[in-house]
C-alpha cells in the first residue's frame, strides 16, 4: 500500500466515523433504522476525500473540515435515495435501495431527512463567513436537482445531443464533486485564486469521472460494480457512448440504438440470455463507431485539464494526494 | 375591512410577490413550470405573515424580513409537495395535486428543489449570526420532517394516544410555525426572553391552529375549504377527535371507531352516499362523547397561552395584529 492509498484510508474512517453518529434515537423507527442502514453502507467517500484534501492543500487542516467532508456525503446519499426512488432502482452498493427495504414514502422522507442533516453538518464548520459556505452548498444542491430534473427530461426525449449531456453530466455529477472540492478550499482559507483552481479541478474531474462510469458499465466486473453490467443500455440510459455513437452511426447500427433509446419508456420484458446478447450487440456498434476510444480520450484530456488547474497551488503532501486521488478513480475498474 | 385585516393582505402581497419572481429561466420545464404552480397557489401564508410580524413587534422592519418570510413559505410548500405524493392526495387548494397534475418523479423534484430555494432565500437576509439564523430554520425541518415520521408510523398503529398525537402534530404542524416567529424575532434583533416569548406563542399557535384544522374537517364548508369534508374520518387519519373520542368510548362505539382507524390501510371502497352516511356516524358519536367540545375547549386554552406568551413584548401596533391574527385563524371556517 502507497502513502496515498494509506492516506486516503485514513480520511475514509474519519469521514465514516463522523456519519456513524449522526443519527440518534430510535424513534421515529422506520425512518432512523433506514438513514442508518444508507449512511453504513459505505462507499466510496469520493467527495469527502476531495473536500479535506483540498481543505489542507490550501494550508488548512483535515479537522476544520469533517464537518463539512461529512456534509457532502450526506448531501450525495440525499440525492442517491431520491434518485433511486425515481429510476426505480432495486439495488445499490450490492444492497436493496431504500424504497425496496421499505416503501417509497420512508424513501422519500429518509432523503429529506439526510438533506436536514447534512445542513446540520455543514453548519458546524467554523469559517470566517458561514453564510458563504452555506451558500456555494446550497447552489451545489439546485444545481444537483436541477441535473437530475434534465436527466428525466431527457429520458423521453429522442433528440438528446452529445452537447446537452454534458449540460446534465455538469451538473448531475459534476457539481457535488466541484462543490466539495470549492468547499475544501474555502474551509482551509485559500485565496480567490486557490478556490477558482480547486473548483476547477473539481470541475474536470466530475466530468472524467461520469464518463468512466458510463464506460465501466460496459466493461466492468458484474461483481465489483455490485450492479448488472450493461444496465444502462438495458435501460436506454443516455450516456455519453449511447449519443455519441448514434451521432456516428447510420443504417441498421442506428435504427439498433434508436430502439435502445425507447427502452427508456418501453422496457421490454427478455431473459437474462436475451439480455445479455442485447449488451453484446451494442456494446460491439460503440466499439466499432470508436466511441469506447473517444470517451476514453475525453476522460484521458478532463483528467490532464484537472491536474493543470491544480498547477498553481503551493507544492504539499495533500496536493500529491489530490492527484493521486484522481488518477486512481479514473483508472478504477470499480 | 379593519386596519390588521389591510395590513395582513398587505403583508401576504408582499411576500406573494416575493415568490413570483423566485423561479427563473425556462429549462427543465417540467419542475419549473411545476415549481411556479405550486408558488402561485396563494394560500393564507400564516408562517410569512407571522414572521413578519413577529420581526416587528421586536422592533425590526418588515422589509429585513421579506426573504425568511418568503423562505418559510418555499418549506411549507416543500413539505406540502412530499406530503401529498405520500398520502397520495388527488387535490390542494382546489386544485391537482403536483404529482397528480405530472407525476411522482417530478413532484419528488419540485420538492427538492423547493426546499433548495428556501435555503437559498433565507440566506439573503441580513442579520448578525446568519449560521444561527439557518440552524434555525435547519432544526425547523427536521422536526417538521420527524413529525411527518410519526405520522406514517401512526397510519399503521392502533395504539395510538392522545398524547402521542400531540408529540406528532408539536412537530408536524407546529414547529414551522414556532420556527417563523423564533426567526422573526431573531431577524428583529429581539433579546433572548423576546425570541423565546415569541417561539412559544408559535408553539401554542400551532396545536390550535391544527385543532381547529381537526375540527374543520368535521364542521367545514365543503366548498370554501377546498377539500372533502370528513376526508379524515374516510381516511381513518388519527386526528385529536377519533383518538380523544377513542379513549371515551366503549361497545358498539368502539368498534365503529376502530373500523374507521383500520381504513387507514384497507380503503374501503364505498359510494358517495355511504361516505357521507359514515362521516355523519362518526361525527355524531364525536359529538356523543364530548370530544368536539373538548377540542375546542383546548383551542381556547392555547390560544390564551399564546396571548399570555406575548404579554412580555412592549406595546405595539404589530403585537395588536399578530393578537389579532391568531384569533382570526383559531375562528375561521375554511
């Protein structure tokens, strides 16, 4: 294990520490239980590292932003069990969603209730102007739903551009890492500059990371990803190599993914073999359009641009991190 | 028309159009179309106009407070939206319900989004310790959001209490409205014992406020209320009167009454003329066994405990209009 892996781990505990106690009393019951069982489930705590590193990357320290760190995951688990209750998503993380554990109204209120908590969180950061940081947080969240509300839209629409999924990816995914990243830098009392860079960094990073999400549910393993790989195209899911590769195609390979677009409204009941020979037909016209390559260039320049963006920041410990920290998530298989 | 009843319109005119302009830009449509549809509702904007008075009646201005006015209001709205997707409400206001006019993914949203514009709002306003004013608010929400809890809970419990019933609606109903006069006086820069004066008039308000709400439904005009009378008792929804008329009943009362608390879960599907047959059952036993009057008797008792909480506050022509207000609401028929 690296000193960065090391190091991750360790923010990792912090942050899943913190999130552990948050949620007192046994009463309401149905909803308690429920908060407590998404905040255990782990995960990556890919926002919350981004926070504290970028918190410390400007001079300040991992303590002065857990609060915040935790805020984040909460604010991203928020979004998760809403956006769940939506997709009519059975699974997450390799377990049953909150509105298949339960019921969609728990689902409903238990998002609500991580919203309200991670207000809380977020409030007991101690900065110079609190209203600022709850601020930036706030827009972070709009944006969120704002991203979230163009993804539904999108999913009855036949004419997405390449260009208006990057509007969505920016800010369904996008803006909680920038935000998380822009946050870090203002706990740690960076300059103008410094913040500008951060979120920037964040920015690009957002935008690499969606797009190898999009590529690894076409070549990851079924069991790390702890979900059906192929699933996006299953479900006629906008992404990234969907459009680009309709964009690219013509003749039969179109009409092909045309018919995968109104999977999105139509879904179409087929065996798992069906299934399966559907997501090897597709996944055969994205690599033969070379938009597996293309995504893989854009995720290889977003990933330089975010590392350029960091340039201007003095040299430390958890800039080498924050680095780190990105190539690995955009090397992940997982 | 009285001068509290010209300042009260005036009141709600200004934080209406506080309102209007708060949802901008055309995309997505739906949530945002959806969005000013809920915003131009109108509704009463009790929580506004008691924060805006109570702002005043600790010496601060009106004007200081439009934005916590106006961002009580987006929570309230907030909460309405979820409610009626979790107690699958066909109508408000007299009009569809949001996620009946659309559907549910986007109600979740408008939600969501709703209560981003709250934070938002409540941000703009200007005063000390802005962390301490959206602690606040923050509180305010997750005990609005516990107080819905309980209220799922109780759905499926046939042991409720009276009492349990008031722990419920001190969350449900009465902290938002305890909440805006706290951050009217914090906003009017009130002393410590002003605030609290001030949050335990919203506190009493509210149980009365939601007494009557109980009544009503029993005793309202169908038309101006904009809903079905006796929809509580067809929906076995545990109001003060059926669990209060509960504890006071026995054989073939009874059993009538916990018939009703089991529609909760087993809608009965009955004609129209039945439903009224039974709302007419039950409202006379309500009457048999004093319960009525017994609300009644503690709307009076809370509305003189509100009074006396304010008692504390210098003269002033505010304090008059919020005595007034608070009469007014705890006499209304709609």
């Amino acid at each position: 294990m690296t000193g960065h892996q090391r190091r991750y781990n360790a923010l990792r505990i912090v942050v899943d520490n913190r999130l552990r106690g948050l949620v007192r009393g046994k009463s309401p019951r149905e909803v308690k239980d429920a908060c407590r069982y998404v905040l255990s489930a782990g995960g990556k705590r890919v926002r919350s590292t981004l926070l504290l590193l970028s918190c410390e990357a400007v001079g300040g320290t991992v303590r002065d932003a857990i609060d915040a760190g935790a805020a984040v995951e909460l604010m991203h688990n928020f979004t998760l069990v809403h956006d769940d209750i939506m997709d009519n998503a059975p699974s997450r993380r390799g377990r049953p969603t909150v509105h298949t554990k339960w019921n969609v109204n728990n689902a409903l209120l238990v998002g609500d209730i991580l919203l309200g908590l991670a207000y809380k969180q977020a409030l007991k950061t101690r900065v110079r102007n609190s209203a600022h940081l709850i601020d930036v947080f706030t827009t972070g969240l709009l944006d969120v739903c704002e991203g979230q509300a163009m993804d539904l839209e999108f999913e009855r629409r036949m004419d997405v551009s390449v260009r208006d999924y990057f509007r969505m990816i920016e800010k369904k995914t996008g803006r909680l890492i920038s935000t998380s990243t822009e946050l870090g830098g203002i706990i740690g009392g960076g300059t103008k500059r410094q913040i500008e860079a951060l979120r920037m960094f964040g920015h690009y990073l957002g935008r690499a990371f969606q797009l190898q999400d999009d590529l690894l549910d076409v070549i990851g393993e079924e069991k790390d990803f702890g979900k059906t790989i192929g699933g996006d195209i299953i479900e006629g899911k906008r992404t990234f190599l969907l459009l680009k590769a309709l964009e690219e195609s013509e003749g039969r390979n179109r009409s092909e993914l045309m018919r995968v677009m109104k999977q999105r409204f139509s879904s179409p009941a087929s065996t798992a073999d069906e299934r399966r020979n559907e997501v090897r037909r597709i996944a055969n016209i994205y690599r033969a359009t070379g938009v597996m390559e293309a995504a893989r260039e854009r995720v290889r320049r977003d990933t330089q641009r975010a590392e350029t963006a960091l340039r201007m920041l003095p040299q430390s410990r958890a800039k080498e991190t924050l680095l780190w920290f990105s190539q690995m998530l955009l090397k992940r298989k997982v």
